[in-house]
C-alpha cells in the first residue's frame, strides 16, 4: 500500500507545526532583546524564513528547530545591534543580556541555555551572577520614598 502523504507533503507538516510551537518563543526573545516589537516581528518573520531554507534540505533534523530557531533570532538581533550601537556604557554586554532574558525572559534551563549558546553551565552561571549583581545595584540607586498620591 503506498503512503497516503508523500515525504514532503509530510515535511511541510512539520514544519508548520515547529512554526506554530515556536513562534511566540522567538518573537519574546527578539521583543525582549531588541526593545521594539515592530523589528521584533520582522526579526521573527525573518528567522522562519531562514529556517525554512535550511529544512528544504533534506538532512535537516526537526528536533533541532528549536535550536536553529534561537540561534537564528539571536545572531538576527546582534546584527540589528551592531548596526544600531544600541548598547550603552550601563547596559549589561551583549552576552548577558542574551543569558538574562533566556533565563529570566524565557524560563529556559541551564542545559537549555548552554545548548543554544554553544557555553559550559559554569561560564553561564558567572554571567547570571554578574547579571545579578547589576540588577541589585540598580536597584540600590532607586529612590526608596513612597511615590503614592494621597
């Protein structure tokens, strides 16, 4: 009995359901890194469509969407980046604020984040730390009166 989907009819299939499965996680990253959701939405457009010329391949491994995705929208927001010098002097580095929001942002794991950003847990742990560590400090330059209206 022959298949009643041929392979890439299949292939479409799955593809659609990583898109659907991810969409939201990918748009959160850019929206959180890049500060603005209209680029975000173009950051997220443009890493499913580099996506999907890497699963037109045939040796393309579905279970790696997820990775290939973060990876995309993360190199795609460091170009914007780059291009908009949007980092200032009390800004947390670039690799911090990737760690803060994959961790704080996305509730991703340790292994998780270790995964996608190709570092050893311990080299994640010191960042958040760090992160940590500026977070406090801008919360002790914060003024402590009561800002209620009476």
């Amino acid at each position: 009995m022959p298949d009643p989907l041929p392979a890439e009819s299949t292939r479409r299939i799955i593809f659609a359901e990583c898109v659907q499965k991810y969409t939201n996680d990918i748009y959160t990253l850019s929206s959180m890194l890049l500060q603005q959701s209209a680029e975000a939405e173009k950051v997220t457009i443009r890493t499913f469509k580099e996506l999907h010329k890497i699963f037109r391949q045939k040796s393309f491994d579905s279970q790696l969407f997820s990775i290939e995705a973060y990876r995309s929208c993360i190199r795609q927001c460091a170009d914007y980046y780059a291009r908009r010098s949007l980092l200032s002097a009390k800004a947390l580095p670039w690799e911090e604020q990737l760690v803060k929001v994959m961790w704080y942002g996305l509730k991703l794991s340790l292994p998780q984040i270790s995964i996608i950003l190709q570092k050893s847990v311990p080299v994640l742990k010191t960042q958040l730390r760090h992160v940590r560590e500026q977070l406090t400090a801008q919360e002790d330059l914060l003024p402590c009166g009561n800002l209620s209206v009476v």
